[in-house]
C-alpha cells in the first residue's frame, strides 16, 4: 500500500515538473510576444501566439492526466493530493515527494500569476476594446 502511494505521488509530482517547464515556457514566450508587439512585428507575434498554444495545449495535457489519478484514487489520498496541489497543506510534509508536489504546485502558481499579468499587456496591444481583459481590473 505505502508503495502504490509513493508510486503515485512520484507520477503526479513528474506531471507537475513537466507542467512547471511548460509554464515556464508559455511565460518566456509571452515575454517574447509582447517585445514583437512592442516591435510592431505583427507577423512573429501570430507565430509566438502558435507556439504558445502549442504549450497551453501540453500543460492541459498533464491538468487531465492528473485529474483522472485524483479520480482513481480512495477519497484520502484524494483530498491529500488535492491539498497539495491547492498550496493548503502547511503541515511538516513526511516524503520527499510530497514536499516536491507542494513545491511545484507553488511554483507554477507564481509563474501563472507572471504570465497573466504579462498577458493583460499583451491582450490589450492585440485586441485593444475586444481585450478578454477589457472588462476585468
């Protein structure tokens, strides 16, 4: 039993580094978007959006294959995960891959929070009125 659980935390805990390189990666290519933009290189800009895409796409991915573990798994482990994953879990965590899941978990937050700021510049440069943000503050 405490294998399987290791096994898994080990599975979602790569699933998350694989989602923190990809958040990495949107936010760097976000970066680039918006110094085309700045640019007025219209053309780049469409292929970063691409690539960009691309990346989401990956990231949503491994949000899925994570969702069907937490789905698989007795309602313990379930709400354990879960409070790794939401940064609620404050406790003194007993495995190393546990601790790992918080960690990225914490990671990916900050870097999303990055990219949606950067975003809303970017949003704003490209659609100007019809921004997703326009309405937001």
């Amino acid at each position: 039993m405490a294998e399987q659980r290791q096994e898994l935390l080990m599975e979602v805990m790569k699933l998350l580094q694989q989602n923190y390189k990809h958040m990495l990666e949107i936010n760097q290519l976000t970066k680039e978007l918006a110094d085309t933009l700045s640019r007025g290189d219209r053309e780049s800009a469409g292929i970063f959006l691409k690539m960009r895409d691309g990346e989401m796409e990956k990231a949503d991915e491994n949000k899925w294959k994570i969702q069907a573990i937490l789905e698989a798994v007795d309602l313990k482990t379930r709400e354990e995960l879960r409070a790794l994953l939401n940064r609620e879990d404050k406790r003194e965590l007993p495995d190393f891959e546990s601790k790992k899941i918080l960690e990225f978990s914490m990671k990916i937050q900050n870097v999303l929070e990055q990219t949606i700021a950067l975003d809303k510049i970017v949003s704003r440069r490209l659609a100007g009125n019809d921004s997703y943000y326009k309405a937001q503050k």
